[in-house]
C-alpha cells in the first residue's frame, strides 16, 4: 500500500533558490565500510518511491552516514543539507511539546501503548519543485527524494504539525514526532482511544513499525524515560520544581 498522507508540503521556494545552488558540489564519499549498507538502503528507498534517479545536476549534496547501534546495524541516509539548503529554506518554526507537558497530559493513565511511525518524514510527500533541492549524491549516482527527506531543517516541525492535526481531539494522547503514547483512565477507555488513533493512521496510509510498538504496557520508555503511572507523576513533580526554583531565582 502507498504510503499517502493527502497532501503534498513545500520546504523552499524556486525563487529563493536561483542564486543559492550554481555550482554542483562533489561528491562527499561514505567509509567503505557502510557503503554496502548504504547501497542496501537506497535499494530499499527505491522501492518505497521514496527516491528515484535523477539525470540533472543542477544540483546534489554530499551525504551523510548514520549507522545504528541495533543488532540489525541499519543505516539512516541524511543530506547533508546544512552547507547548503538549510541556509535558505523555509524554516517551519511549529513547537515540539515539552516533556512535562506530554506527562501532564498522560496522568491518571492506567496502562500505556506506544507507536512508532516508521520513518518517520518520510511519509509526508514533497511537492514538485521542493523535489529537485533534495537530490542527493551518492556514489551509486543521484537520487531525488519525492518524500521529505532525514536532514532537512524544518521536517521536525512540518511532521509534529501532520501528525497533531491528524490526532487532534482524541484523549489522552500525546505525540513527539515520530512517537505517539495512548493511555485512558480505564482499560476500556484505553482500547477506545487505540483504536481511534489506529484509525485515523489507516485512514492517512500512515504505518507504523510494529517492533517498536508497545500496547497496554505498565510501563514503557518514552523519550529516554522509563515510565508508569507513579514515574510519570514524579516527573512531572520534579519539573514543576525546576519551575518554581527558576521563578524564585528571577
């Protein structure tokens, strides 16, 4: 199944970008010992429709090589767009919620459920012309992305911005980018709000990474923490501390 959220998003402008990229920069090459790996996750891009081939040059950037620490040693290709294209792209400044703000929301919870979205940005579709200021260069050639790519400055906010409209008006759930937390103050309510929220990611063709999806959990861990109905109320006292000390500091 395509993946297809609905609507296509633009991170700069042809305008903005006339005088920015006249000249092709080389390619920056990865260790050969990721390159087998990188090949492997281009392949995989490629048929996902997440890249296809580009013929232009008119303009690539080098990439960049994150290897994983799982035992799967995956990869992760990112631009390397800081040198050229986040120094002029539209900048979406959409705030990522704070950490005590999540928990806050989460109290009372009796169980948890966490999701994954796999790949996170890359499922949000670029427009048309924001397409070719993506290219990537590799040393199997240059690929174009058609979805928003790993590396891009604004595709944390464009992402949190998708996925709260989506979610928007469901209880007891929070949203951190890539990862969503469900809970109720009941079991039944728990399973209600799961399955609304399941819901509205098949309706998107949003998916998920069911490795990393965890449901009706006691505890999980959550943007480095690991919690549960106590933990969180802890957490959310120990921030509620650093506020006050701060206020009495002023």
């Amino acid at each position: 199944m395509e993946i297809d959220t609905g609507a296509s998003v633009s991170v700069i402008s042809q305008e903005t970008c006339r005088h920015v990229f006249g000249s092709v920069n080389s390619l920056e090459k990865s260790p050969c010992s990721l390159r087998t790996y990188t090949r492997e996750k281009i392949d995989v891009l490629g048929k996902r429709n997440v890249t296809v081939m580009y013929n232009s040059q008119r303009v690539d950037l080098p990439i960049t090589v994150v290897k994983g620490t799982g035992p799967n040693k995956s990869v992760r290709i990112c631009g390397n767009y800081k040198v050229t294209f986040n120094q002029v792209s539209k900048l979406d400044n959409y705030p990522i919620p704070k950490t005590d703000d999540l928990y806050a929301t989460l109290r009372g919870g009796q169980a948890l459920s966490k999701l994954d979205l796999s790949q996170a940005y890359q499922q949000i579709l670029l427009d048309e012309e924001s397409r070719k200021y993506v290219t990537i260069n590799t040393h199997k050639g240059l690929y174009q992305y058609n979805r928003l790519p790993f590396g891009v400055s604004s595709a944390p906010g464009i992402f949190q911005r998708t996925i709260e409209n989506l979610l928007q008006g469901i209880p007891r759930v929070v949203v951190r980018v890539d990862d969503i937390l469900v809970t109720g103050s009941s079991k039944s309510e728990h399973l209600d709000n799961l399955e609304t929220v399941l819901s509205k990611l098949q309706e998107s063709g949003m998916r998920l990474n069911k490795d990393k999806c965890v449901f009706l959990a006691p505890e999980v861990v959550y943007l480095g923490h690991r919690i549960d109905k106590l933990n969180m109320e802890y957490i959310l006292l120990k921030a509620k501390s650093k506020r006050s000390q701060r206020h009495q500091n002023l």
